[in-house]
C-alpha cells in the first residue's frame, strides 16, 4: 500500500462550530466518536479504490491515525499513514481535502449540537434531517427548483457507467444539478457527464451533492466530483435527505441497496397521505431491459399494479431522460409554487415513523420482519425496504458482515410467494454481479436465507 507519512491540513472553509473544549473532549478520549470520524476520513481519502470492503480496506491501513490540533482561528488536522492517492506531488487534492472537514462538521455537529438522542415523533426527525442539511448550507431558499437525485450501483459493468455519463451531461445541457450517494459507478456518472454539460453552458456554480452515511461510506467513498458532502447520521435520514431535497429521481440499475432506496420511496408515494408526486423515472443502457423486467416483476408480485403509475421506464435514450426529468422539474417548479409550498424542502411529503426508525440488521431484527400480502401495500413496502436494508448491510457493512460470519446467513420468513418473487429478483443480482464485487457468480456467498 502506497502511505504518505504525514501530512498537515488546514480548512479550506471557515470551520468555526468547534470550541476548544470540544476539540479537546473529541480528541482525547478517543473514544467511538473519534473513532467514527477517523474510519469516515480513512474512506474519503481512498476514494477511487476498487475495494468495497470496509474490513480489508481497514486492514490495509492499520497504522492510518489522525489529529486535531487546536488553532488561534479554528483547527487543522494531522494525518499520519494516509493513501498516497488522495495527493498530488504532496498536496492533497482540494476535492478530498474540503470532504475531509465537511465530515467532520457534520459528525460533530450531529452528536454535540444534536445529541443522539432518538427522535419523539416523524416530524421532530424531518427537523433534525433539514437541520443537518442548513448546517451544510445544502439548503438554499433562493433558488429555483433543479436538483435530480440519481440512484444507482456503484460496481457497474463499463457501458452502465457510460450510459449514466450520457444521462447526467443531458440534465447538465438543461441546467441541472445532481445529488447522488457520492460514491463511484452511478453515483458519478451522472455528476461527471453534469459537470461537462454545465462547462457548455457557461454554468460556473454548478451542484454535485453527496449524501452519505458512516456504515456504508467505505464501499462507497465520495467520488472528487462532489463539491458538497453531508454525512447523515444513518440509511434513515440518508434516504429522507435525497427525498426532501430532491425535485425529480433518476434510478439506474443496482444492486440490494438500489431496490431499497426504490422500495424507500413507493413506500412513501404510495402512502394514501401523499397526494402530491415526486416524479420517478427508472433508466439504463438497452441492454439492461431484462434487469427492470425482473424488478418490475417483482414491484407488481409484491404490491400491486397499481406500483406502475408511480415511475416511468426509458431505456437507451439518454436525451429522452434529460427531456423527461426537465419537464418534470419544471412541474414540480411550478405546483409548489401554486402551493406555495418551498422550493428547497420538500415539507409536506409524510413520511411515517417507520420509515425513519433506524433498523439495525440483527437476525432477530431480519426474521421478525412482517412480509405478509395482506398488508396496506405502503406498509409492505416500507417491510420490504428493510428486508433489502439488511441485505445490504450483511452484503457491505462492517457490523452486517460480522453479524453474518458469527451468526450464519440472515433468516427471512414471509407468505410464500413473497419470499420466492424476493428470491428470483436476488438470483438475477447475483447473475449479473450486482450483489458485490467478485470474479464470478459463484464467488458470492448469499448473506441471507429463505
């Protein structure tokens, strides 16, 4: 592993929320927070590894350590052992330098200013999740309405990648900004092929947010394109960030956590609360038709027919999807503006309690799950959404994957059909490698069981 030694960081910004006291309190005792703040830094400075597995990229750098040393006008941070990728010619790259501090801001600033308390009700979190976002100056009251989240796999096969290159440089040419998980695969794609529409168009402030969360940053570290990273404090606030904020949703094709975030948002627009639509288009090359039959088979197996008038599916027209997303933009522009309703947060999206509890993947937590067919079809979504959480958490995430290794695959009960239109949807992952990185289909071991 190539290590630089050490290395010293100033802010690039003003980085004034930490007193001495609590520098000192965060430093010295090292205890689970440093430690938090210390694997998420770890992660930003490997971005563009092939890796995706936190275990062995800890491993790889063991001896990784930092500090806070106090400063008359803020901080800076001492790096010791870090990835030699992160520089260049001995300076860090601007990109992972700014990350580097926007995680800590927004760890600190969750714990200390926050408290970890848990939430008393859904609106005292949707407080909490726009409250982290202002914090990051995410959320910006002046202007108009133009952010599409894009959600997608960040291990892709080439032409994945080129497509979601072509989709983002199409929302790019029309003025669009791009709010992604921030990691490579589709998570880029879409920022980079942005950044060079923006570049024609004479756009100099252009938006590439990140939003990400410290179980699964490491298999997806932010990509340098992002010029603005907030770490949520969990896969809850982290999906409800992309839904408050966005204006439209673009999804290409994934893996588990892909079809969470697919089954995160039906279950809110399905709920019988939310009248108004958040537009959902679901998109990729041509040659991945058989990949949105099987998971639109598997949307209407589980809850309905109805689930088709909630998305659209374009395949292999990447300026059909630029089309598509700016007129529903511009809908969406305009209805919150006959409500007068805010451009910037998306308020009055209901979003229940059990869709912001975070679920911690436990085998106990996975078997109890309810996956029954006479369920209102928003609650069997919002089941199935944690069902998948859990397998991306046994797939990627240090304490699934330890959970699995002591404990043997998760067990999932449900009604029959359920679990095999489950079963099917998962074999197909694993087919095309969309599970996990690996050489081949018989190199992933399944970390659950039906």
């Amino acid at each position: 592993m190539n290590k630089l030694a050490h290395a010293v960081l100033n802010p690039i910004n003003s980085l004034n929320l930490l007193s001495r006291g609590e520098i000192e309190d965060f430093t010295t005792t090292r205890g689970e927070l440093f430690d938090l703040y210390r694997r998420c830094a770890l992660a930003i400075l490997n971005t563009d590894s092939n890796k995706d597995d936190a275990a062995e990229i800890y491993a790889d750098f063991s001896d990784f350590d930092l500090h806070l040393v106090p400063q008359p006008r803020g901080l800076r941070l001492e790096l010791c052992n870090a990835p030699a990728q992160a520089f260049v010619d001995g300076r860090m790259i601007r990109g992972i330098q700014e990350h580097l501090f926007s995680a800590l801001r927004d760890i600190v600033y969750t714990d200390i200013k926050l408290g970890a308390k848990p939430a008393e009700s859904a609106s005292v979190t949707t407080d909490l999740v726009f409250r982290i976002l202002r914090n990051a100056r995410v959320v910006r009251p002046d202007e108009p309405p133009r952010l599409v989240v894009c959600w997608g796999g960040h291990a892709i096969p080439r032409e994945e990648y080129d497509y979601a290159k072509d989709v983002g440089y199409a929302l790019g040419l029309r003025g669009l900004d791009i709010v992604t998980g921030c990691g490579i695969g589709a998570m880029k794609g879409p920022m980079k092929g942005a950044a060079v529409g923006h570049a024609k168009q004479q756009m100099k402030n252009g938006r590439y947010i990140g939003i990400s969360e410290p179980g699964i940053i490491a298999s997806e570290s932010p990509n340098a394109i992002v010029n603005e990273l907030v770490i949520m404090p969990d896969i809850e606030k982290r999906l409800e960030a992309f839904v408050r904020l966005a204006h439209t949703i673009v999804v290409f094709p994934g893996g588990v956590g892909t079809v969470e975030e697919i089954l995160y948002l039906l279950a809110i627009l399905m709920h019988p609360d939310n009248d108004s639509s958040l537009p959902l288009v679901l998109t990729g090359p041509a040659q991945c038709e058989q990949y949105f039959v099987e998971l639109e088979r598997f949307l209407v197996d589980c809850l309905g027919e109805q689930v088709r008038q909630y998305y659209q599916v374009i395949l292999g027209d990447h300026h059909e999807v630029g089309r598509t997303v700016r007129k529903a933009v511009q809908e969406q522009h305009s209805r919150r503006r006959k409500a007068k309703e805010a451009y910037y947060f998306n308020w009055e999206l209901a979003i229940t309690s059990d869709l912001q509890q975070p679920f911690v993947p436990t085998h106990a937590n996975m078997a109890a799950l309810e996956l029954r067919e006479d369920m209102p079809r928003h609650e069997l979504a919002a089941q199935l959404r944690r069902t998948f959480s859990g397998l991306v958490a046994g797939n990627v995430k240090t304490f699934g994957i330890e959970q699995v290794r002591q404990h043997g695959p998760y067990q999932l009960h449900g009604e029959p059909r359920l679990l095999q239109s489950m079963d099917r949807l998962l074999h197909m992952l694993v087919k095309q490698k969309r599970m996990k990185l690996g050489e081949g289909e018989h190199d992933y071991k399944p970390c659950y069981r039906i």
